[in-house]
C-alpha cells in the first residue's frame, strides 16, 4: 500500500489513521511498519 500511495502522489492523506479504522488491533502495528517500508521504496 505504501508504494502505491507514493506512486499515486496520495502522501498528503493520513493512512495511519485510515489503517487504524480497517485493520484489527493485533495486526495494526504489523501493518503500519509494511507501510512505511512501501513508502520507503
């Protein structure tokens, strides 16, 4: 996800929180890490 929101230009919206309301608790933090490894790239 993180790489195809740097692709798209979409950086200005805040996925953090958008992650936070989709992913479950016990994989939120799994998943913030992924990405921003994705937006790394």
């Amino acid at each position: 996800l993180g790489a195809l929101v740097k692709a798209m230009g979409l950086e200005d919206i805040d996925w953090e929180s958008v992650l936070k309301e989709l992913i479950p608790p016990k994989l939120l933090d799994l998943n913030i890490k992924a990405f921003k490894a994705g937006l790394e790239q």
